[in-house]
C-alpha cells in the first residue's frame, strides 16, 4: 500500500502531480465512475493552473500600467480614469446575478448529457442580457448630460471638465457591450472549460498592454487611452463568443428560436438570490473602515485596513483551488456521483483552512513587522489585530469551499439568507465592539456573527 503523503505541502504537491498525470494520460472512459472523477480532476487542474498564470500576467499589467499611465496622463487624468472605473465596477451586479445562475444549470445539464437545455440556458440568459444592456444604455444616453460628472467625481482642473462626459460613457458602454457576450464564459465555466475563459482573458490583458504602450507611445489622450483598455477585452471576449459558438459548439449557439421564458424567468429569479447574497456580504465584509473611521476616527483606519491586505493574499490560493469545483459538483451531482462530491468538499475544505492557517500563522508571528517595513513605520499592528484576522481568514476559507459546494447543488436560498441575517448581526456588534477592543473590534464582531449565522447553521 502507498503511503499518503504528510504534511500541507506533500498533499499540494501531490495534488499537482497528480493533475500532470492525468494530463498525460490517453482518453478517460466517461461512462465510469472513476473515469469521471478523473476527468473532472484533470479540468479542475487545467482551471486552476490557469488562473495562477492569468493572476501572475495580471500582476504584471498592474506594475507596468501604474508608472505609465500615471507618468503620460497626471496625477489628476490618472485619479479620473481610477475614480470612474471603480464606478462602472459597480455595476457588475447589473447582470443581476443571471451568469452565476446560468453556469450552475449548465453543469447540472452537462451532467445529464443534455446540450439542448444548454442552448436553452445560453439563449435566454443571452437575449435577457442583451436588453437589460439596451435599456440601461437608453438610460444613459438620456441620463448621461443631465448629470453633472464634474462635481460628482471632484474634477477640479478646467481642461479636464469636457474629458470626463465622453470618458463615463465609454467606460460605461463597453461594460454594457459585454454583457451579453460575457455568456459564453459562464456557459465554458459550467462545462469545466473554465480554462478557456482564462486563456482568452489572459489575450485580452496582454494585447491591452500592447495598446497601452501603443497609446503612450502616439501621445493619445485619456478617451482613446481609456478606449484601448478597455474595449480590447470586449473585442476579445466577442472573439471568444464567436469561437466557442460557431465553431467549437456551433450546437450550443444562442438562437432567438432557443429563447424560453420559463428558463428565463427562472434564470432571473435565481440570479436575484446571488444578488442578495453578493449585496449582503459585501455590506457585512466592507462596512469596517466606515464603522472604525465614525467610533474612533479616520486615523485609526489604517491600523487594520494594511494588515488586512496581507491577510486577503492568503484567499488567492484559496480562490483558484475551490472556484472551478463549483461547476464540477453541478455535474457530479447531476450524474449521482455523490461519493466524488463528498471526497471532494472534505478535501478541498481540509486544503483551504490549511493554507489559510498556515499563512495567518505566519503573519501573525511576523505581521507587524512586515505592515511596519512596507509603510515605513506608519502604521504598526498588534497581536490584537494580527490574531482576529488570522482567525477570520480561516473562516473565510471554510466559506469559500463551502460556498462553492452550495453553489454547485444549487442552494442559493439557504446562503442569501444566511448572508442577510449576518450583515445585520455583524453591522450591529461591530458597533459594539470597535469601542472596547479598537479596530481588531469590528473583526471579532464579524467572527461572531459569522459563527451565530452561517457556520452554526
């Protein structure tokens, strides 16, 4: 008998191992059980191992954009072009919540070998989408010169006033383009192809930078600057649409003949749950700088927002490794695979806490002193913080294995209102708690309300 490897490194890097080989090995027998599992393994790896390289490409756009943006365009273009963008960034609950619905039905379909319930899906989600893009960009064609930008996104540079009209509705209408088209991600991701998406993003970031060095280059201004960035993903995520549709499943292909209203409406009301969900954690994760910043003043802020940067590095790993089980459950559930799925959550649940423990270990020992040498002194954290984050990460990472696992099987209810009743709770205690205990307080407050309503539960 094989030993089982020990420790948290010995299992990751048997995990990976193990996705080499199956990326090796010749056709998986499908109509087994094992030979199914095998399958949803190699994708998973295939998906994640994407993902770390798309993150790495990311990083790398990160570094390379900031000096040549800021240096071509100004401190204030710069803050116009951030301040804006994080705006339209908010709209990405405009889909209402249809793409998360969609890519758990089509792994549920995948599972029963149905593509015609997958061409179903793909339609009503996409002819959904695109009108709920037409009219919001109705509304901003006629919203758009009632609304005065300049005082709203603290322009205060004269030749800058006749930049920011044309620059919030391009930023605005490429978002708006791309909501229909951003179908085909969530039918790949639903399919375990998740892999593909990564790889045309990463072409999308790659020939933005290609742009962007283009753009500095000729001198361009902030509109054709702001275009290049931010259309070419479009461009590309519409070349992936019209790859994946019309010639790698021309069979799954959105046709108007397709649509159901029925599958439409149930898309919709499932995608208003994980509107909930989204809207309420993020409300209960978020609202800490402004609680900390109103009981004890702005100052105090940073003392947790640094650390809580490091902390929020440890859920990468975390997010790549339980992200592409989320499809996977769907269709393993879908062919009674039960004993994969629960294999699979015990693991992956085993795997995130590990990795979270082990890097809040870490910075809990050595946190202060890293927050203290990356912001030259200015901010130097406690145990007090340093040890409530590190527990709270730990119980970020059960939820995210967790969540992917629900989410699968399609028990979105159940966590919506788990999500409500804890950003009520945490809201609440945070207030009570910033008072005695100083900004490790809201932290703890959100533990506990954690506990009481999502772990408990």
């Amino acid at each position: 008998m094989t030993a089982r490897p020990n420790g948290p490194l010995a299992r990751t890097l048997a995990l990976w191992r193990e996705g080499l080989r199956l990326l090796r090995v010749g056709p998986l027998d499908l109509s087994t059980e094992t030979g199914r599992a095998d399958e949803r393994r190699r994708r998973v790896f295939l998906t994640a191992s994407a993902g770390v390289a798309s993150r790495l490409l990311a990083a790398a756009l990160a570094i390379v954009t900031v000096p040549l943006t800021i240096g071509y365009l100004g401190s204030e273009r710069y803050g116009l072009w951030v301040t804006i963008s994080s705006v339209v960034a908010m709209m990405s609950f405009a889909d209402l919540g249809i793409g998360n619905g969609l890519m758990t039905k089509v792994a549920e379909a995948d599972g029963r070998t149905d593509p015609d319930r997958i061409r179903e899906l793909a339609a009503s989600a996409f002819f959904v989408l695109a009108a709920v893009a037409a009219l919001f960009g109705i509304a901003l064609v006629v919203l758009a010169p009632l609304v005065d930008w300049v005082w709203l996104l603290g322009v205060k540079t004269p030749t800058l006033r006749g930049e920011v009209r044309p620059v919030m509705v391009a930023l605005t209408l490429t978002f708006l383009v791309s909501m229909p088209f951003a179908v085909v991600q969530r039918v790949q991701s639903g399919l375990q192809e998740g892999y593909a998406t990564t790889l045309w993003s990463m072409a999308g970031t790659a020939l933005s930078l290609v742009g962007l060095i283009a753009a500095t280059s000729l001198r361009a201004g902030l509109l054709p600057l702001v275009l290049t960035l931010a259309g070419i993903p479009v461009l590309v995520l519409v070349a992936n649409f019209s790859w994946f549709f019309l010639l790698r499943r021309p069979r799954l292909r959105p046709r108007l003949r397709a649509f159901d209203l029925e599958t439409a409406s149930a898309l919709l009301r499932t995608g208003l749950l994980y509107v909930v969900l989204q809207l309420a954690a993020a409300f209960a994760y978020a609202s800490d700088n402004l609680v900390i910043a109103r009981a004890l003043g702005a100052d105090a802020v940073p003392a947790l927002a640094v650390p809580a940067k490091l902390f929020a590095l440890l859920m990468l790993p975390v997010s790549l490794l339980v992200t592409p089980l989320w499809p996977a459950y769907g269709e393993a559930k879908a062919r009674g695979d039960s004993t994969w799925v629960v294999h699979t959550l015990r693991r992956s649940v085993w795997a995130s806490v590990t990795v979270a423990a082990g890097g809040g270990l870490v910075l809990v020992a050595f946190g202060g002193w890293i927050v203290r040498l990356w912001t030259r002194g200015a901010v130097a954290p406690g145990l007090d913080v340093l040890v409530p984050l590190a527990l709270w990460t730990c119980l970020s990472a059960w939820g995210a294995a967790t969540a992917a696992f629900l989410n699968g099987i399609d028990r979105i209810r159940e966590q919506a209102l788990a999500a409500v009743a804890l950003a009520a709770g945490a809201f609440s205690l945070k207030w009570v708690f910033v008072a005695p205990l100083g900004p490790g307080g809201v932290v703890w407050a959100t533990i506990g309300a954690y506990v009481m309503f999502v772990l408990i539960p």
